[in-house]
C-alpha cells in the first residue's frame, strides 16, 4: 500500500487501486499519520489536529471512531494502537513525501561531489513524485507541514537546475520551468541565478541580463538591499562572455514537437554519458524531427552543432564530402587538382575537428549505415570533443554506440474522456496538425472516437497522423476514420507536404524506403509473417514460415535490426501500417493458402495442448502463454474450417471461463452457429457453443430451440464430456437437474471413471444441489472433500468456486465473519488468476455481508462499483445487474427510494432469460419487494415477493425462499398484520435452519413484532410459524402449494 501528500491525499493498494478517504476529518487523520508514518502520534496531537484547541466532550471516543473507520477503508492492519497514541506502520518508503526527502537528499549529496548527472536523476526523481500541492485537501490543520514540504520542493527545484546545467550535454531547455519559478517567487536570488544561467545557455544573454536588472529593481524597492555576491558574480561573468558561436545548418521548424519530452530527456541523458547516440525505429516515427530537437537543446556557448542530411545520397562513398560540407570544408576548386590529390577527406576532418566540440548529427544512415559508421568511427577515435547523434532504421554496429529506439506517439485507451484523450500526444498532434489545415477544427467529444481510431488504425505513428490530418481539408475526422478501416490506407495518405522528401510525402513511399533495403530472404520472411495476427514467437515462426527453421532467427534478428519488426520480450511484432504493406506483398507473392493451414495448425495444436494443463497446478504458466498469444488464437479460430474451428473452441473455453471473456467467446459462438445453418450437428462442441452463448448475453439468436438440442446432446454425454467445462456451462444456463434426474445422474456417476478435476467439480456441483435444497450438512460434506481434491491438484479456480460454496454454507448458518473469510480466499484465488467475471461475484459477495454494517457502506459501495466496472469490461450482464441490484440495497438503506428502484428494476430488464440470471433477478425482486415496503406499498411489495419465490422454488432455492418470507414478513408489518408477520420470520428460520442476526431487514421486522405484540405474542406467532415451515420445506416442491403464508 503506498500513501501519498504530495498533491491532494492519495492511497493506493499494491494493485494500483485508489482507496477513496471520503470526509475532511478522516483525511486529516490519515494525513498526519503519513507524515509519521513509522513513528507513534500522541492521541493529544491527534485531537489537536481534529478538533482544534477546544475539543468537544468525548473527544477520545471519536477519535477511536475515526480510526476504526479508516481502518475498515484501508481493509489492512498498519495502524497499530500504542499506549501513547497511534502509529501507521508501514515501511517510510511507502509514504511519497519521505521518499522525496531521502531522494532530495541524496541528489544534493552527489551534487556536492560533482556527480551532476547522478545529481540529476534522483533529484528528477523525487521531484516526479509531486502531484501538486503539498496536502492539498488537508485545509489550515497541517500548514506548517505543507510550508515544510514546499521549501523543501522548491530546494530540490534549484539542487535539480544546478544539475543539469553542470553538465555538458545532459539536459533539456530549463528557462521556461525556470521562469515560471522566478515569477513565483521573484525574491529567491539563487533561482534567478539559476534562471539566468539557463538563458545564457540557450543563447539568451540579453534576457539574462535583463533578468538580473529585474531582480536587483525587486531587491531594492522590497528589502532596500542589493543582489548577493553569487548573483552579481553571474551577472558579471555573463557580461564578459563572447557571444556563442551560432548553431550550423539546423533546419528550421515550422511546426511544433508534440509529445516528446520523455524522450528528449532521456536523449540529454545519453548524449552526457556517450559520444555516439543513435536514434532508431521505423519511417515515420519521427527520429530526425526529435534529432534536430534534441541537437537544438545540447547546444550551448562552446559547443558547435552540425547536422548532416544523409537521405539523398546515392552510395556510402557520398558520406564523408556530406560532412565535410555540413562542417564548412566543402572543397572549393582553388587549388590545383594536383595539390589536393594528395588530402585525404578523412583526415581533413580529423583536423579540422580534432579540437573542436561539436555535435554532429547524422540523419538518415541506415542505406549507408557501413560508410557512416567507419566515418563515424574513425572521427570518435580522433576527435575527443566530438558527439554524434545519428538517426538510422538500424544501428551503426560501433564499440560505444548507445541507442535510444524512437517509439510511435502513445495512444489513449478506447475508452478514454476528451480531457484524458487529449493528454495524449497522438491525439494533440492530429488536433494541432488538423486545425493548421482547418483553422475551425477545435477537438470535440463527438470527434474523439473518429479520432482515436484513426491515430490507432496508423499506429500512432506521427508522420502517419499528420497526412491523415491533411484529409480534413475535404473530409471530416468521422470519414477519414471509416476510409482507412475499409479501404487502403496507403492510397489515402498519398498527399503529403511538397517541399517533404520524396520517402516522405506518402505513408507507402516511407515503408518501401525500408522495403527496399531487405534482401530476398528477408522479404520473404517480412511477408509470411504478416499471417501472425498478435506478432510471433521464434518457435511459431519457424513452424509456420516454412522457411529453413535454422535461418529463422537470423533473418528476425535482421529484420528487427531494419527496425522492420519489433522485439518485446521473446515476440516478434510489426506495426499494422508496416504489416499491410507487407500483406499486399504476400498476396502478390501467391501463398497465402498455404500459410494459413500452417498458421492454423499450430495453434490448434497449443491451444488443445493447454487446456487439460489449465486445471492442473500450472495453470497460471499457461494462462500467461494463451493471453500472450490471444490475437492469434482469435484469428486462427475465424480462418479454421469447421471442423477444426469447432475443436479450438472447445480448446480455449476454460480460457475464456477463467478469464472472464464472456462477451468474446459469446460473439464466436453466435458466428459459428450462424455459419453452420438449420441443421447443426449432434456433437458436444455445438453444445458448447450454445450454452457460452446463452451464458455472455443476447447475441440476436434465437436460442430456445438450439438449448433443447443443447440439453438433450448434453443427458447423453454422461460425465464424460471432452471438455468438463461444458458441464458448468449447462449448469449455469439451464439450472439443477429434476429431483428425478439429479438421483439417476448421481447413480451414473458411481459407475462412469472419472478424472480427478472432474469428479472435483461433480462433487462441488452436489455440494451447491444439497445447499439449494437446505440440506446444509450435506453440502458442507460434499463442499470439503472437493475443495481437498481441488487443492491437491493446485487448481485456484476450483478451489475457489468451493470456498465461495463454503462462505454459502456459512452465510445460511449466520455465520457471517466465517463466510467473509472464505469469500477473501477466494478473492486471492480469482485474483491470481485475473478470472474477471468470479472476482467481480466476489465483490458483490462481500459487499453484499459489508452493507448490513452502516460503517462499512462506503467501503461496500467500492466493492460493488469495482464489480459493475470488471462486469462491463467482461461483457457479463448478468454479474453487472447484481452489482446494480447490491448498489440499490445501498441507496435504500441510505434513505435514496428513487435511485434505489432505478437500479433494481434496471437490473430486472438487463438480466437474460436463462437460469444464469435467475439468482440476480430473484435478488432484483427480493430488493424491490424492500423498496415498496419503505414506500408503504404493501401489494406491489408482495407481488415482487411472490415473483421471486416462484423462481426461486423451480430451482429448489431454500434460501431464496427463506429471504422471501422474511420480505413477506416485511409487507405484513405494513399491513399492520404482526403476527402473520411473526409467524412468517419463523419460516424463514425453518428454511435455512437458523438466521442472520445482522440482517438489518429481519431486525427491524423482528422489533415491529415485538413492540406491537409483546414478547410472549411475538414468540407464539413466531414458533407457529417455525413448526409451519419445517412441514412445509419437506413436503413438497411446489411454489405453487408450498404459499409460505400460514
């Protein structure tokens, strides 16, 4: 868990989940046990900080009410109670205001040895840690702190400044930050000392002395007093400074740089530890724009900067009579032929350059990467002031070359807001360029969408973007986006600047630029990796290439050298852009068929290879290898033909079930189904695709007549199916077996070998049948064994489904903190697991214990809002309408009758119409019948009641019946009718064998009773109705004769 001050007060669990600290006093406590985190605070102090210096009476009583409650919040033991007061014990370096002062510290250490590179980065780190305002939410109680931590900052500020300008080549343009400081805080003199120093450095003496003058008028007019000899020493020795030798042949920019920051640091960075730098990553990233940049920031007084345009020479040999123009030793013909036979053009630059510190920019190597890297070379050992900063689509492969690979502009998530989008700097530059061609464009919300498919579509890649952007002139955002997704993109963006380079005025025209520099073998490899739907491992590229599998990873390694692929990891990808160009290769190439059985093949094979192993103790291996490889499976499995698109199904459905991909494996089944017409086959995997279906929401099929062939495919598998999950499938979607059928399947069962993962499950399925039925001992001797053998398998999925069994069994015995642990272990399971859809039933799970405790309704509230968003990612209705449901049980309690009936009949609607979403909508019904209770509406409140008792009981649902007499007992406190009230509380009881006593509902029922009957009444009327419902819970099945009202 770490804590945060440094801005407004923050929490955050290991998960990177932010704990909201809601109310001003809660804050105030967890903010002044942060800043002594480690250390005890007196319980004085604490009241000081709460209350002020006239505390109310009791005062140490509410202050143990906070800290309960912001213990509950933080759900973890770190505040300790100590006689004297109170300590928050987690390590210091959790908390981000000590973790700047030790990292302040110790960049002003390494600045006082002269270290300013090391200076630098600490310092930068500390000071990234800022969010804003020291305890910014926190009000006037902890001031002196926040002074403390601003000074403190602002030190850090100036230790950071001195820093970088200490050091040669290393930092980026530091008078702008500078300025805003200065104005800030006008009379701080090493700041302005600093501020001038950075104006001097970019070549701005006369703003520097400016400055100076600025800041002595202040000093006199504010303090009477005159600038300090350090100021006054800087202002005199920018006086006698020559003025800076002017920078060379920089190309002027038009256009701003968007979005390159990160990566103009880390270039400063490289250039202050290395000589040679080289930029590298495919056409289009935008590597010579960044060079020119960077070469932009490095140059200062005593330090030339020469840039070398490579990109229209013919051959290698053409490189060094390049430089030695760039560097103004061009050879001019004065001398006669015969004296200049003799001066090699090298070495005329070595001596030229030997003295000299100059940085050299070479743009554009990588078709002449051999002669400029021996140029290179040779001018490095030589010349020791020189640097090199070079742009290539490969490295130069020298002794000492540092690269620094030049990504595409980050991309916002789809999901993404306009102000979130536009932090972005994809989305800044096609906004930026797109209003230079528009002037009218301004970047809406109703824009966004259209805009981030296309900044995604061209792979965030800026040259990409800013043709795209050119096509506003005559299209809209929305037309462009549909255009690139249906049509060729490279004949879209065939326009780009007139004056650009030729390989640059067209996204086809940078890419063949590439193309053009592979050899055959390379091509051929490029194009046939273009089948890979998510990118390749080395081993899945020589199995599907049908290249020599021994050539494989050289051509790779090649390949990635060109920056034609990327490595990340132990995958091959290409961007999209690079790998179209590449598909339209292939196609013209005639191997496409081919390729594709190849490509199918293999992951077929790996997908029927994991899924066995995914209910084994290495599941977790195997669910990281199918998540990495998911594009591919997906693509594999929508090229297969029937047969084989039938059997990867049926392979990856305990990899969509872990996973929560309800909505993803739902829309392939429905498209299978569709491609396999009126007269689909009696086989398991056409089973298996109608009940995931039916279990990942409406997909505009009719599904009733394909369930009815699903079940009968399904009676006669007899528990060997080939793959088990079907059989939690058909559970889920079509409910409990007949009283009639369950007994000749349990006697089968005794006879049919099974595996031991699925006589686990059928162990655990009869566990929660005898929970249904009431028969609690049963289930809990069913649940225990099976959780044992799960274990002993290592399966977490399992082990947790059983737990969340036990927590039921807890739950129907009240033993509600027991079921809470049980439901937490489960938690830790699906969690390691990252099965999306049972950590979000979890969390209604344990919201739903949390909200009968008043205390506990914010942190219920999380819980169930946690759920409904995992809900809504997985695409699983039903678990995001329990969610909606527990919200409105809150919204109830807290008084809001609206809201609370909004969110259940909201979660009425949305629920399907299979036995998945019974249990939500019997939940729906059960709250609503709640909601018209506290309206006083007695009949409606029935009539929900009654709705879900008859679901309830065509499942045999004890429980559920259970809670629908307690919630008729409810209608019948508002008819005035308390002993038939009474009477029903004791069926409720007969049902479940017991009841919770911190269920909220049932006690406020109870007292009703007790103050208008007495207690002898209440307690007659309350045993009739015990005896009552005893009978009537083994007598029949029937909702319709067991009426529950006596």
């Amino acid at each position: 868990m770490r804590f945060g001050v440094l801005g407004p007060t923050e929490v955050r669990r290991d998960s990177g989940e932010i704990v909201a600290v809601v109310g001003p006093r809660l804050r105030i406590l967890l903010g002044m046990l942060v800043l002594d985190a480690g250390r005890v605070v007196t319980t004085d102090h604490l009241i000081d900080g709460l209350y002020g210096e006239e505390p109310p009476a009791g005062a140490a009583n509410a202050l143990q009410a906070q800290v309960s409650r912001l213990r509950q919040l933080l759900d973890a033991p770190v505040i300790v109670r100590h006689p004297a007061g109170y300590q928050l014990d987690v390590d210091p370096e959790s908390v981000d205001a000590r973790r700047f002062e030790r990292l302040a510290a110790a960049g002003r250490a390494a600045l006082a040895t002269g270290n300013t590179r090391r200076a630098a980065d600490l310092l930068r780190e500390g000071l990234d840690l800022w969010r804003g305002p020291a305890l910014a939410d926190l009000g006037e109680t902890l001031a002196p702190s926040a002074v403390r931590l601003e000074e403190l900052r602002l030190n850090a500020l100036e230790d950071h400044a001195e820093a970088v300008l200490g050091n040669e080549f290393g930092g980026h343009d530091l008078a702008t930050e500078l300025g805003d400081l200065v104005a800030a805080h006008p009379l701080r003199e090493r700041l302005r000392g600093l501020f001038m120093r950075a104006l001097v450095a970019t070549g701005r003496q006369a703003e520097a002395l400016a400055t100076y003058e600025d800041g002595r008028r202040l000093l006199a007019e504010e303090l009477g007093a005159d600038p300090s000899p350090e100021l006054a020493e800087i202002h005199l020795a920018i006086l006698r400074a020559e003025a800076p030798p002017p920078r060379k042949d920089l190309p002027a920019q038009l256009t701003p740089l968007i979005g390159r920051a990160d990566e103009l640091a880390v270039i400063g960075g490289l250039l202050s530890e290395s000589r040679l730098v080289t930029l590298t990553g495919p056409g289009g990233t935008g590597k010579t724009r960044l060079a020119i940049e960077a070469a932009t920031q490095a140059g200062r007084p005593g330090i030339e900067v020469c840039f070398v345009e490579l990109s229209p020479l013919v051959d290698g040999s053409e490189v060094t009579q390049a430089v030695l123009a760039a560097v103004g030793l061009r050879e001019t013909g004065l001398l006669p032929a015969t004296t200049r036979q003799g001066t090699d053009p090298v070495d005329r630059l070595v001596t030229a350059l030997a003295d000299r510190a100059l940085l050299v920019v070479l743009d554009n190597c990588e078709h002449v990467v051999e002669a400029a890297a021996a140029l290179a070379g040779r001018l490095l050992g030589a010349c020791p002031k020189l640097r090199v900063l070079a742009t290539s689509r490969e490295a130069l492969g020298i002794t000492g070359e540092r690269l620094c690979p030049v990504p595409p502009l980050a991309l916002p998530p789809v999901d993404a807001t306009l102000p979130e989008a536009l932090a972005y700097p994809a989305i800044r530059l096609f906004a930026d360029r797109a209003s230079a061609v528009r002037p009218d464009f301004t970047l809406t919300a109703d824009d966004l969408g259209p805009v981030s498919r296309i900044c995604r579509a061209l792979d965030g890649l800026p040259l990409a973007i800013e043709l795209a952007a050119a096509r506003l002139r005559s299209l809209t955002a929305a037309e462009v986006a549909a255009r690139l997704e249906r049509t060729d993109k490279f004949q879209l963006l065939s326009r780009g600047s007139r004056v650009a380079e030729p390989r640059h005025r067209t996204l086809r025209a940078v890419i063949e630029w590439s193309w053009d520099l592979l050899d055959e073998a390379e091509r051929t490899l490029a194009r046939r990796l273009t089948v890979f739907a998510g990118g390749a491992t080395l081993e899945a590229a020589e199995r599907v290439s049908g290249l020599p599998a021994d050539e494989v990873i050289d051509l790779l390694t090649g390949l990635a050298d060109k920056s034609f692929v990327e490595v990340a990891g132990d995958r091959y990808r290409m961007l999209d852009t690079i790998r179209a160009f590449c598909a339209e290769e292939l196609a013209e190439a005639d191997e496409a068929e081919a390729l594709k059985a190849a490509y199918v093949g293999y992951f077929l094979e790996l997908a029927e290879t994991a899924d066995p192993l995914l209910r084994t103790a290495d599941q977790l291996d195997w669910l990281r290898l199918l998540d990495a490889e998911h594009d591919n499976l997906i693509s594999a499995l929508h090229r297969a033909d029937e047969n084989s698109a039938f059997r990867m199904f049926s392979a990856l459905t305990s990899y969509w079930w872990l996973r929560g991909l309800r909505s993803e494996s739902a829309a392939i089944a429905a498209d299978l189904l569709t491609k396999l017409g009126p007269e689909p086959p009696d086989r398991e995997e056409y089973a298996l695709c109608v009940l995931t279906l039916a279990t990942g929401g409406r997909h505009g099929l009719d599904l009733r007549p394909h369930l009815e062939r699903a079940d009968r495919i399904m009676q006669s598998i007899n528990w060997l199916p080939n793959q088990p999950y079907v059989n939690v499938l058909w559970a889920t979607v079509l409910g409990p077996p007949s009283k009639e059928k369950s007994d000749s399947l349990q006697e089968q069962q005794r006879h049919v070998p099974m595996d031991p993962w699925t006589h686990a499950l059928a162990e655990f399925g009869w566990g929660l049948l005898a929970l249904f039925e009431g028969r609690v001992e049963d289930a809990e001797r069913l649940l225990r064994p099976s959780f044992r053998a799960f274990q002993a398998l290592g399966e977490r999925w399992g082990m947790a489904m059983t737990l969340i069994g036990l927590s039921d069994v807890a739950e129907w015995r009240g033993e509600r903190a027991r079921a809470l642990t049980f439901i937490e272990q489960a938690m830790e399971l699906v969690e390691r697991l990252d099965a999306t859809v049972d950590l979000a039933e979890l969390l209604c799970r344990r919201a739903a214990h949390r909200s009968v405790v008043a205390d506990q309704w914010e942190a219920a509230r999380a819980d169930y809002e946690r759920a409904a968003e995992l809900s809504r990612r997985a695409g699983a209705p039903e678990m995001l309408a329990r969610a909606h449901v527990g919200l409105g049980e809150l919204a109830r309690r807290q008084g809001d009758l609206p809201a609370a009936r909004r969110l259940c009949e909201s979660a009425v609607t949305s629920s399907s119409e299979w036995f998945s979403a019974d249990e939500i909508r019997l939940f729906a019904h059960i709250a609503l019948g709640w909601i018209s209770v506290a309206e006083g509406d007695a009949d409606q409140a029935e009539n929900w009641h009654r709705a879900a008792l008859v679901s309830g009981f065509s499942h045999r649902n004890l429980l559920i019946a259970a809670r629908v007499a307690e919630g008729l007992a409810g209608v019948e406190v508002v008819r005035g009718d308390q002993v038939r009230a009474a009477s029903l509380l004791g069926i409720s009881t007969a049902l479940r064998s017991g009841h919770d006593p911190d269920d909220p509902d049932r006690t406020w029922v109870a007292e009703q009773c007790r103050t208008a009957l007495g207690s002898v009444a209440f307690e007659r009327a309350y045993q009739s109705g015990l005896v009552s419902g005893r009978q009537r819970a083994v007598g029949s099945w029937s909702a319709a004769s067991l009426t529950l009202l006596p």
